[in-house]
C-alpha cells in the first residue's frame, strides 16, 4: 500500500557533494513505495538531482547513469598545481565551473529551461547582496544550477539577472520551507549531508572549505525541520550507517547508492503519516534490512 501524504508533495534535495548519489538510491525507494512528487526544491548537487528528477521519463535510470559516469576530475578539474593558478588568477575560488557546465549540459541539454520541465523546480541559491535565499523557478536552467551548486572558495560565484549569487546551501541547505512556498502540503526529504557523513580531517584546502561548508549544512537541517514538520508532514529519510567520505570523492558512488535505497526502503516499509509531524529526522540511521 502506497504511503498517503497530502499532496501537492514536495520532494526536498539538499546539496553534499558527491554524497548527492545517495538521493539516486532513495529516489528508487521511493518510487517502490509509490511515492511521487508533485513539485522539487533542490540546493547544490540536489538541485541537479532535482532537476532531473523534474525531466520527463525514467527517472531513476537517468539519476543512475548520470552518477556511474560522474568523476572527480569532471566536477572538479584539475590538480593542485591548477587549482593554485586558478586561485592566484581568481582570488576567490579553486576550481572553474566549466567542468560543472559540460556535465549540466550533457544531462538537461545545452539552453534546457525550466519550461522543459513535467514538475516545478525550485532551484535555491544565495543572494550575496543580501546574504538570503533565492529561489530560481523560470528561466535557463544551467546557470541557475552553477549558481546553486557555486560553494565559496570552490566554485566562482555566478552572475545571474543582474544578481550575484552562491550556493545556496549557505542559507538553505535543506530547503524545506522553499517547497512549502511552492505550495506543498507535505514534504519528502533527501538530505545527502547527514547522517554522520562528514570527512575525516581535511587534507587538502578544497577539503577545509567543503568540511566548513557542510559543518554549517547540518546544523540548518536540526533546527528548520521541527519548524516546518509544526505546519505539515514531513518524511525525512534516513541514511546509511556513518563512513569517513569526502564529499570530493566520487569513488564509492555506487555503494553509497545501494546502501542509501536499502536504509529509505526499510524505513519506508509500514511507514504511517497522521497529520503534521517529522517522520524520521536529520541525522537518523536506519539498518538495512538483511
């Protein structure tokens, strides 16, 4: 039997790097359960995710060979040496996003707009002017997506309608109450960040600036979902038992798949919504069945 949710549903993709290949295995989840979104809000890799959660056709099958083809070197170009001439050239950021470009491109379409879409999509980013979120819903989708996925320090901010924007994970990671605004009645959440995800000690300095960014991630996650669960239900699945990974690896992206659709799938399975409410919560592990 099919979980029963207010609709419209929202389905909420926070951002994390490479561990957004997590939201492929709960997405699978999800459509087995008979879950299925009426609108997405999604920041960072989530609002890629996100983006082609909201494309026609299969689904599932897209996400997983977006993520088998996905490398380091493709999300973030270059060795060290390059990321020093980028840095001393920029000031700002170590990594071109010309690598993220190609890979939006080669999934959406080169000009792909939010109008090509079968579902709403929010795409949040920071207002550097504002330090606010800003949620993107018309429009070329690529560089409301660079901007979303733009991690200070990492990527260069991206100019857009005359605005400069950030990845809006600075402000909203998990943008819970983006997809209320949208108009869902309840709200589903992958949240690729928790739990326990964190690298161990940095290496390296785009490791310092992704461990800082996803330290400030968490903590938006533990104190926004209670607030939003107070007006409508909120299912926020479970991840996988903890493992020292960075978000900059894109090793391991197929087990970090299988073992988030095993953790969704047996939290979903005799999952009951009665009203507003947090079902699950930021930082919950659930163990696989078998």
């Amino acid at each position: 039997m099919a979980l029963d949710l207010p609709r419209p549903v929202g389905f909420v993709l926070g951002g994390g790097g490479s561990l957004g290949s997590m939201q492929v295995g709960m997405l699978r989840a999800l459509t087995e359960a008979g879950v299925t979104p009426d609108l997405v809000a999604g920041t960072s890799v989530g609002s890629l995710n996100g983006a082609v959660l909201a494309m026609p056709g299969d689904v599932t099958e897209r996400l997983g060979r977006v993520w088998a083809q996905m490398t380091r070197h493709e999300a973030f170009p270059g060795g060290v040496f390059s990321q020093v001439r980028t840095l001393r050239h920029s000031k700002t950021h170590l990594f071109p996003n010309s690598g993220l470009a190609a890979i939006v491109d080669d999934v959406l379409g080169p000009g792909a707009t939010f109008d090509d879409l079968a579902l709403p999509l929010g795409v949040v980013t920071t207002d550097v002017d504002t330090a606010e979120p800003l949620l993107i819903r018309s429009g070329e989708l690529r560089p409301a997506l660079l901007a979303s996925c733009a991690i200070p320090g990492i990527y260069p901010p991206v100019r857009h309608e005359d605005r400069l924007l950030y990845d809006g994970g600075l402000v909203a990671n998990v943008p819970m109450r983006q997809a209320v605004a949208m108009g869902a009645r309840s709200l589903v959440v992958l949240d690729c960040a928790f739990p326990g995800k964190m690298p161990g000690q940095p290496a390296t300095f785009a490791e310092v600036m992704m461990f800082t960014a996803m330290i400030s991630m968490r903590n938006q996650a533990v104190l926004e979902a209670p607030a939003t669960a107070a007006e409508v239900p909120v299912v926020y699945l479970p991840g996988p038992a903890p493992v020292r990974l960075s978000p900059l690896d894109f090793r391991h992206t197929a087990e970090l798949t299988e073992q988030a659709y095993r953790s969704a799938a047996a939290f979903l399975d005799g999952l009951t919504v009665d009203g507003p409410g947090l079902y699950g919560a930021p930082g919950l592990v659930t163990a696989p069945a078998g």
